[in-house]
C-alpha cells in the first residue's frame, strides 16, 4: 500500500487491488479514531480525511501504516452487507444496443445481468449512486450512449463498461438502461443512505405488478 498527500488535509492510500481497499475502508470505519473525519473508497483508492488541528499528514500516514490490514494479508477477504434488490427489466431502454454490442439475446442478457453478485466499489455521481463491479465477461465493452439522456428516470440500472449501477436520482446519464427498481435507495434529507462500498450486491428480476407494489419502499 502506498500512501500520499490528498491536498492538506487527507491522506490517499492507494492499495493492492479492490478487495485490499474495501478491507482497509472497513477495517479504518471500525476503528475510526477522533481525528478522523471521513472515510471515501473508489475501487483501489481510500482517502482518509483528517481534522489538521488534532494531527498532520506525516503522523495520520504513520497510525495508517500500522493497521493489520496495511499489507494485505494473502488470505484476505473483503467483507460487506448483502443486499437483492428487485429490478423490472421491462423498462429497460438500451437492450437492442446491448444485443448489437454483444451477440447475445435479451434473455441471457437478463440472466447474467440479475446472475452475478456484484460489490459495491464506489459511491458517486449523485448521492448514492453505487458503482457496481463487475459484469459478466460476456456482458463487458459496452460502451456508453453517444448522446446522453437528458433524463434517466430515478431508480434506473444501467451499464457500461465492466459495471453495472443505479441512478438513485432522476439525472442526466449515458450508461445502457436495462431495468428499474421500485426502491429508494436515498434519501438525503433522512440522511438515508444504505449501500456502503464493500457491500454486495444482486438484482432479483419481478414484472411490473411486482415493481408497482414495491414502488416507494426502501432497501431492508
């Protein structure tokens, strides 16, 4: 791991490989010490943010060096909360694209799609918005949209690239939308945020009766 100055008041520690990150994410959260003031993971990446009238980058660099999970130990394993989070895949908008991009019918599409068990690798974009790693390797290069939509509807799934992730909030956005979820997954003003990165993630295919029964209810 390797660890340097982020502005004046944070340190980066750049790890071995996404696990290593979500592990010393977890590990440094339980911790927490007073001078500590956040804690951000993005895939390989965990900035620390300190209080600089309690302590300096040299002194937060060294205490970060001393965790047990500094140097990550071979057998290491990430660890996370669970979660299936239904997605109607009905309302899917991109899946002709999809099918261009990867030979493959809309059916296998959605069962690899709602098959693998994704871990939360960042959070960002918008409040919550979980980057969700990573597809099925049959799944993988497609690319985003060439014009991106001025609206994507809030609870939107989408993928590009090796990632799958859902819009939280209606927004702009260019990734493939192959379904929603009833859920809400955010609300900011209950400071209601339930996907932390670590957590792991799969999609739970319903109709869209289901989704408008679930409709408005939050993640449990």
């Amino acid at each position: 791991m390797r660890l340097e100055p982020l502005g004046d008041q944070a340190v980066m520690a750049y790890c071995n490989d996404e696990a290593h990150a979500t592990l010393f994410a977890a590990e440094l959260r339980r911790f927490m010490p007073g001078w500590c003031v956040d804690v951000v993971q993005a895939y390989v990446s965990v900035a620390v943010y300190y209080d600089l009238s309690q302590i300096d980058f040299a002194q937060a660099a060294d205490w970060l060096s001393q965790l047990p999970h500094a140097k990550q130990p071979e057998t290491a394993r990430a660890s996370g909360l669970p979660h299936t989070i239904p997605c109607c895949y009905e309302f899917g908008l991109d899946f002709q694209r999809i099918q261009e991009q990867t030979s493959l019918p809309r059916e296998e599409i959605i069962a690899l799609h709602a098959g693998a068990i994704y871990t939360v690798y960042a959070i960002g974009f918008c409040p919550g918005f979980p980057y969700l790693g990573y597809l099925p390797t049959k799944l993988t290069g497609v690319p985003r949209l060439a014009s991106p939509r001025l609206k994507v509807e809030q609870g939107s799934v989408g993928l590009t690239g090796r990632q799958t992730g859902i819009y939280t909030e209606v927004r702009p956005g260019g990734w493939n939308i192959v379904g929603r979820t009833p859920l809400l997954l955010v609300d900011v003003k209950d400071a209601y945020f339930p996907l932390r990165t670590g957590d792991r993630v799969q999609f739970r295919r319903i109709d869209e009766r289901e989704f408008a029964a679930l409709k408005g209810e939050r993640l449990t």
